[in-house]
C-alpha cells in the first residue's frame, strides 16, 4: 500500500530528521519538504500567533495543508504541546501528535506520546548570573533558549540563543532597560534534542499502528479504541478502576475485537479497590 510512495512531511523546525529514515526503513516511503511551508501560521509556542484550534485538528490541518500546496496524497505532521502532565500534576511534559493521512486509500492514523522527558521550563530572572543558572538546568548550550522582557511582550523576543556569549550579550542589553528578564526554554524541534528524541520514538509507535492490520479486511491502523475498566478486586470481588478489556477497530470496515489486557491477571491487589482502600 505504501511501497515507493512519496510523503510530504509538514514541519519547518527539522523534524524530517527522525521521521523520514524511519519512514523509509520500515515503510519504504520517500520524504520531502515543503520549503516554503510556513506551519508556524497554525501557531507558535512563544504566542505571538495563537492555536485557534486543539492540537488535533491543527495537526490534521497542518498535514492537509502540506498535502495540497504539494499535491502530494500521502503526508505526516505532528505537533506538541507543553504543560503539566495529566496525572502527575507537578510534572511538566511533552503531549506530542503525529498524524498519518492517506488520500488515496481513505486513512487518518494518530498516535500520541506524553512523555515525562523535557526540558520545559520558564523563569524571570533578575541578573545575568541567575540566567545561566536557569540555562544550565535546562541543557544549555544543547539545547536552546529564547530571552524577552515579559510572558505576554511579543515584540522583542529572541529564539534560538545557543551560544554563552549571545545568551550574556542579550541578557546584559534587556538588563540595562529594566530590572528583570524573562527566559524560557525553545520548545521548536531543532533546538530541543530532548524533543527530537519524543517524536522519533512517537513516529516508531505510529509505525507500529501502520503496520497492525485489520483480521478481516487487512486496513492498516487496527488499533485500540477503548479500555474497558473492571477487575475484580480479589478481597470484595467488586469492580476496581483497572482496565480488563482492550476492545480494537478497524476504521474501515469497522470490525471489532475485545480482548484481556492481562490473560493472567484474574483479580486485582485490594490496594487498588476504591471499597477495600478508598
């Protein structure tokens, strides 16, 4: 289905790096750019053009786009978001998006990574000295940095600081003009390697969902769709938050299999009873 084809992949931060070898390794698809292609339109990290949308549908809208101007009808694109991790509320993270669209043979397949692995972080600073603190818990000079005044000032911000001396320079000019300077990590895949690493082993999960196939009409992307919660709990017998059933489905011919998450597991531990261990 896919041998030999042509794949537009939608980025201008250098993401083709890890997507297009295991693209073509695994899948045999030739990668290319769309030079002029400009995603930052969708939306920046710094805000200074918003998301309008949720991460998925600019995902899906980023990769649609880059398949039209190239006529291509087969293109990747992905994108991520940064915040608190859903669970562990202290935890920053990684949300990343990869999302596979095929024109010619009517397929979308997503795949999604939260990752504990970053660099995310922010900090106003009141000296030069307290900026290369910052910097060096973060992994500079690896990985980038973007200095301006304040959160929300749009004007004067520099991405991209890689070098000691450009970082000193800068933080030493917006210091003379006030007391205090705002420094965040540059989330852009080229100067994240943090956030490289996600997105490669993100697409190796994407091709993994490519290559599960449907049992009865052999459609790529035969993948899970729901958790179906409820084993026992071995002291009280009554239904604990612990999924028991992964129920998969093929998005074409909408076939459907359920399946034991854990064949061996007939009961749960009482310490994860919501009746035993409220």
């Amino acid at each position: 289905m896919f041998n030999n084809r042509k794949i537009v992949v939608a980025t201008k931060h250098n993401k083709e790096t890890v997507i297009a070898p295991l693209l073509k390794e695994h899948l045999n698809l030739d990668s290319f750019l769309l030079t002029d292609f400009d995603t930052d339109k969708l939306g920046t990290f710094t805000g200074e053009v918003s998301r309008e949308q949720d991460a998925l549908s600019t995902v899906k809208n980023k990769c649609l786009q880059a398949m039209e101007l190239s006529n291509c009808d087969l293109g990747i694109a992905s994108e991520g978001s940064f915040g608190n991790h859903p669970t562990i509320f202290i935890a920053p993270a990684d949300d990343e998006l990869l999302v596979f669209i095929d024109k010619k043979n009517n397929l979308e397949i997503v795949a999604r990574e939260i990752s504990l692995d970053t660099n995310f972080d922010q900090k106003t600073c009141f000296s030069v000295d307290e900026v290369f603190e910052f910097a060096e818990q973060v992994k500079f000079p690896s990985h980038g940095l973007i200095l301006r005044k304040n959160p929300t000032d749009f004007n004067s911000i520099y991405k991209g600081i890689v070098h000691p001396e450009h970082l000193k320079a800068l933080a030493e000019q917006f210091l003379k003009e006030q007391d205090s300077i705002y420094v965040e990590t540059d989330m852009r895949a080229m100067y994240n390697p943090t956030r490289m690493t996600v997105i490669k082993e993100l697409t190796k999960k994407l091709i993994q969902k490519i290559k599960c196939l449907c049992p009865n009409c052999q459609t790529p992307g035969f993948d899970i769709v729901e958790f179906i919660k409820g084993v026992p709990c071995k002291q009280c017998l009554q239904p604990t938050e612990s999924t028991q059933y992964l129920v998969k489905k093929c998005k074409k011919c909408e076939y459907t299999e359920k399946e034991k998450y854990k064949p061996d597991r007939k009961f749960e531990d009482p310490m994860y009873c919501n009746y035993c261990n409220p």
